[in-house]
C-alpha cells in the first residue's frame, strides 16, 4: 500500500473511532442517558427475579424492596422467569424490558436522593411494583 493510501486509510479509521466513541459515551447499556458513567467494576451487584407464578397468579420483583447511597454504581441483573417483564423506574427515565428466561445486566448510578417506584408496566395493576430508596 503507498503511503497516501495508508494515511488516508488511517484517517477513516481514527474518524470512526471518534464517531463511534462520541456515540458510546455516558449512557447507561440498554441505551439511556446517565449523568454520570458506571465504572466497569459497580460499587454493588443485585439479582432482582422477575417473577411470575403461573398457580398463584402473583407477580414480582424479588428483592422488592432495595436501598443504595447517592453515587453508588449498581449493577442490575435483572432475571425473567416464564413470562415478559420491565424493569421501569419512570422517574428516572429507566425502562428496561426482560424477555422470559432471559437475564438482563443494566447499570445503574444513583445521583439524586429520595424514593422511587419500581414497576413492571404490563403486571403493575398486578401488583408488581417495589421500592428503591436513595439515601
């Protein structure tokens, strides 16, 4: 290759990069905005079952309840059981959708104390809801 092709050829590739890191930067993994970038290693780890008992007729979230601090990095592993779910915190524009039998990661940073409803938006008139409390 000549040298006028190798540069030109590093040019689109450093111009691609940019555009691609450009788009990357500050969002959360499923795609919404954050103020702040989760590190790769979250300050906590919580697997949240995203259950459904097809007898009972009950839906939830177990853990239902949940505490962090202001700043804290959460990494949620969210698991679906037999039936589609979300993941829905409408005050932080979080909404996440969980397929059946599928695991969902979805980092969280939490910068705003106060409480904040969890619910799943096709089971919520079901019951399933929880709280997530940011002190």
């Amino acid at each position: 290759m000549r040298s006028a092709e190798r540069i030109r050829t590093l040019l689109i590739l450093l111009l691609a990069g940019m555009l691609l890191a450009s788009c990357a930067g500050g969002r959360l993994n499923d795609g919404y905005e954050k103020s702040a970038i989760v590190p790769d290693a979250p300050d906590m780890v919580v697997r949240v079952a995203l259950g459904d008992d097809t007898p009972s007729g009950r839906y939830y979230y177990d853990p239902a309840e949940m505490s962090f601090a202001v700043g804290e990095s959460v990494r949620f592993e969210l698991i679906g059981e037999d039936e589609f779910h979300t993941f829905t915190i409408r005050e932080l524009d979080i909404d996440t959708a969980v397929n059946a039998r599928e695991t969902k990661i979805l980092d969280v940073v939490f910068d705003s104390p106060g409480e904040y409803i969890l619910v799943c938006i096709p089971h919520e008139t079901l019951g399933m809801t929880g709280i997530i409390t940011v002190r």
